[in-house]
C-alpha cells in the first residue's frame, strides 16, 4: 500500500497542475434534488443532452411535488432528448414519490438509503454524497475505474466497490474530488478504453499500461507493490 499510496500523492500533484484545483468540500453548495436528478439524466447518455433535459425539467419544476404535478406525459416530453428516457422518466417519479412519503420531501444524505431509491446505484449516491453533501467520496464509474487500474493503484479484477473503497483509503478527504473530476476526464481525454493517447498523457511516466511507449514503462509488480 505504501508504493500506491506515493503513486497516488504524485498523480494528485500532476492533476492539479494539469487541471487546476477542483472546488473543495465546502466550497459548493448545490441543491440534493437537483443534483440527485441530474445525475439520473446523465446515466448513459451524452453531457450535453442529460444538460438539456435538466434546464427543461428544472424550469418546470424544482420540488418533488412539482416534478409530480407535471404527470407522466409532460414529464416524458420534456426529458425526450434522452436515452431511455421512458424509463428516467419512471425513475424520476418513484423518486419524487418515495422522498415524499419517506423523507419528507428531502434528499437522504446516507448513502444506504440513497441506494434504496428506483434508478440509483452507486455512482449516483456517491456523487449526490459528494457534490450535495460535501462528504469525501469518489464515484466510480467506467473512466474512474479504467485509469485506477491502469495506474496500479488497484488490481486488475477489482469490482467497483472494491475500486472506490481502495482510491478513498489512498485519497486524502480533501482531495476526493480533484481526483474523482480529474480521473473522469483523464478518462475521456487520454485514457480511453480504446485507442489511448499513452504517449501525450501528462501521467504517462507514473504509468504502466502496456500501450504506454509500448513496454517503456515499469513493471505491474512494481507499481502494485
């Protein structure tokens, strides 16, 4: 843990330098609702249309009780740019329906009982935690999880869960967000999941990815030692 552990302090330094700091826990104050329904947009579907979508629904309707006043139809229409927005659109209003009946109408901040809501798994919680709370968390989704691995900072094989509990041991609280925004787009920019731009990644010399100069970097056994 110790070689990951000087592994991760390094990419933290190169993140911001690279991207500039992130707003800190604290710094944000967004709405729960709002952000908890935002992220159900997002879910498999691009920036810009899950963006659309939430300027659309947000303009008709800030509160539970109003995304419900809307009904099904209206709902569904405003929301249409989305992928899978029949079933967003059921999601949206068991969610609304179930924080008014068991939350009174606010957004839970613990992450069990924000998984126990239609449409939300872990990586909507722990963004809602994270951005709406401002608890330390790290997402991890398919970008977070690529370049986690292909740094060696966790085992090939991990699972999610595991991904997310082993970067939240090496992340300091403060810096859970540089790293969780920065990985992502790390993950759009460089890192993809084919064709990745090894040789212009900024992270390319703490990294051992076998396309990375093509067997120039160090050995796996090392970086996960």
């Amino acid at each position: 843990m110790s070689g990951r552990l000087q592994r991760m302090q390094q990419i933290i330094s190169l993140l911001r330098e690279h991207y500039g700091d992130e707003p800190r826990q604290g710094d944000e104050k967004p709405d729960p609702f709002k952000t908890l329904i935002g992220c159900v947009l997002s879910q498999r579907t691009r920036d810009r249309n899950a963006v659309k979508a939430a300027e659309a629904l947000f303009k008709a309707a800030e509160r539970p009780e109003d995304v419900l006043r809307l009904g099904g139809d209206r709902l569904r229409r405003l929301i249409r740019c989305l992928g899978f927005y029949n079933q967003k659109s059921r999601y949206i209003t068991g969610i609304c329906e179930a924080l008014l009946k068991e939350f009174g109408g606010r957004v839970p901040d613990k992450r069990e009982q924000l998984l126990k809501l239609p449409g939300v798994g872990p990586k909507t919680a722990d963004v809602v935690l994270s951005y709406a709370f401002n608890r330390p968390a790290i997402a991890v989704d398919v970008h977070v999880g690529t370049v986690a691995k292909r740094l060696g900072l966790v085992d090939d094989g991990a699972a999610p869960e595991a991904v997310k509990k082993t970067l939240e041991a090496l992340v300091p609280p403060e810096e859970c967000r540089l790293v969780d925004r920065g990985f992502v787009r790390l993950g759009k920019e460089y890192c993809r999941s084919r064709a990745p731009r090894c040789r212009e990644c900024f992270l390319n010399s703490l990294c051992d990815y076998p396309e990375h100069g093509r067997g120039e970097g160090r050995s796996a056994r090392t970086l996960r030692a």
